[in-house]
C-alpha cells in the first residue's frame, strides 16, 4: 500500500522502544513501555515528522517550490514544516493565527530561526484559518510560484500506517506481546493511521486514546472520517469495523485543549524524576495521565504488555507560558 505513495524520509532510522521500569514498578505493572517519536533528529522530532515524510514526498512530486502551512504560534506541525522546508532546500510560507505574544512561544522561536516567512492573521477561527491559507496559495500560485499547502489528513496518516510496522517489528524483536497501545486523541490523524496499520497486519492491539480535544463522539467521528478516506484511497477493503478494538478516555480533557489538569502535571513530574522522560503539557502528560488511569482502573492489565506514544513536543517545556515554568 505505502509503496504507492512518495516519500522523503526524514527519520534517520525506528525511534526508540524503551521499557519504563522504574514507572512501571510504581504504578504496579510491569510491562509499561515508551515508543519514542520524541528522539527525531530534526528539530526536535515529533510525530508530524513522520506525517511530513508523506507531506514533503507529495510536494516535491508536484514540483512544488514553496511550502504553505497555517496554524497557531505553539504549533509542533509549524515548527517541523519549517524544519523540513529548510532541509530540503524550500521556501516556507507560515500563516500563524491567534494573538502575537510577547515573549514568542518557543516553537515560534525555532520556526523563525529556521528561515520560515512568517505572516500572522490575527485572531480568526479554524474555518477563516483554512480560507485565509487557501488564498495564500491561489495567491502564490497566481505570482508563478508552485505552492503545496501542508496538512491533507488522509496523506498525512500514512505516515503512522508506516510507524504501527515499525513498532510491531520492535515488540517481535524483543519478544514482546504487545496488547495496548496509548495515543494522545486529537485531530485523528495519528491515531487514523496507527489504527489503520494495525489492522492491515492483524494484530491484537486494543488502542487507548486519552482526548485532549474533543469530545468521544467528535473525536470517534473525525477518526472514521479518516479511516474511511484512507482505505478509498489506498484500496484497502477492512474485513471489520477498525473501532471495535478503540476505547476513548475522556477523563484527562479537564477544561479543555491546551488546559494543564492537576493529573498532567503530577504525569510530567513523575515520568521526569522516574524515567528522564519529559512531557508537554497540551498533548503528551495527559497521555501519560491517561496511561496511569487505565492501569488504575484495570483497562490495562497487569499481565499484559501496554506501549505508549511520546508524540514529542519537547520545545514546549521552555515556553514562557509553560505552567512547569511557574
């Protein structure tokens, strides 16, 4: 399936599978492990870099010269556009929304000091945001220039079909028998893919998204959404509904996106000081909340074998708005 798709690899090989021993002794299960998507070599790392590879590969086969990407200033998607921009040797347009803060947001920092052109829109909703992006790049295109506009879902979730195959050769190669798989829930598109992998090589894995966004119904529906756009495309027929192995948490979503709850900050501080792990707090930490939850309530099992995705984000933590920073 992925072979029919280009891509520019961006990853310098399989990121880390680590066991959290010391985390997995306080929490009373012994076979807690960490998928590292955080230790990339570019800029940080993250998840969207693998989400990028598929992104860039699109680009460059179009001939485009110019990379477009909107979003807000703490965006990681933002950042490692740019990043991937100044790798490949193309220009980068960024469209920030929301209010220009004073001290920059870290991720802006990095994005400007990574030759990005910055245009910033105001405050506008998600809805304008796409509009505004759209007539950046009818606008370019118009001046001659060939623009790809970064962020289709379906192409960029490619990206984690890749990455279950990559962490399930990883549990083979260290025998392990992995059953649950943690994941940050938030636009779908990691979660779409992972989901997806897995299914297309039958494994046994039950996926636990912790909402830091949505809510279940929204969160379950822009995943389908994906899924069902995946398969079109890559002429995937499923044998069986993806979701029925899908449990959404919403215990971790507090007051909402970008919100620190008090179990996020206790997750950062406890994975920090047991595991040298560190979490930002709008995606990663209430993950990590999550995956204490469910090994509390038993939605994890002590006996079998659970691994959660640091999506990274790690440029957050020097934030000035950072709460570990108050």
């Amino acid at each position: 399936m992925l072979t029919s798709f280009p891509r520019v690899p961006l990853l310098s090989g399989p990121t880390p599978l680590e066991r959290m021993v010391r985390a997995g002794s306080h929490a009373g299960h012994p076979q807690l492990w960490v998928k590292r998507d955080d230790c990339m070599p570019l800029a940080f790392g993250g998840n969207k870099l693998r989400n990028l590879e598929f992104w860039l590969g699109q680009a460059l086969e179009q001939n485009s010269d110019i990379l477009v990407i909107a979003g807000a200033a703490p965006s990681n998607q933002v950042r490692l556009t740019a990043a991937a921009a100044a790798r490949m040797g193309l220009e980068c347009l960024v469209l920030y929304a929301g209010p220009d803060l004073s001290p920059p947001h870290s991720n802006r920092l990095l994005t400007e000091m990574m030759g990005a052109q910055i245009r910033c829109l105001g405050d506008v909703d998600e809805g304008m945001r796409a509009r505004l992006a759209g007539q950046a790049v009818a606008d370019l295109a118009a001046a001659g220039r060939r623009p790809y506009l970064v962020g289709d879902p379906i192409i960029g979730a490619l990206g984690y079909v890749r990455a279950a195959r990559e962490l399930h050769e990883q549990a083979v190669a260290a025998r392990l028998d992995l059953r649950h798989v943690v994941l940050p829930g938030s636009m779908g598109v990691t979660e779409a893919g992972m989901i997806l992998g897995a299914a297309m090589l039958g494994l046994p894995w039950t996926f636990h998204l912790v909402s830091v966004e949505y809510e279940a119904h929204d969160l379950e529906a822009r995943i389908r959404s994906i899924l069902a756009d995946l398969c079109r495309s890559s002429e995937v027929e499923p044998t069986h509904d993806m979701l029925d192995r899908v449990r959404i948490h919403m215990d971790q979503l507090g007051a909402g996106y970008g919100k620190p709850t008090a179990a996020s900050i206790e997750a950062g501080h406890l994975f920090a000081r047991l595991e040298a792990l560190l979490l930002e707090q709008t995606y990663v930490a209430k993950a990590f909340a999550g995956l204490l939850s469910c090994v509390a309530r038993g939605d994890i099992p002590a006996h079998e074998a659970a691994c959660i995705v640091h999506t990274g984000g790690t440029p957050a933590l020097f934030s000035p708005v950072s709460p570990l920073l108050d």
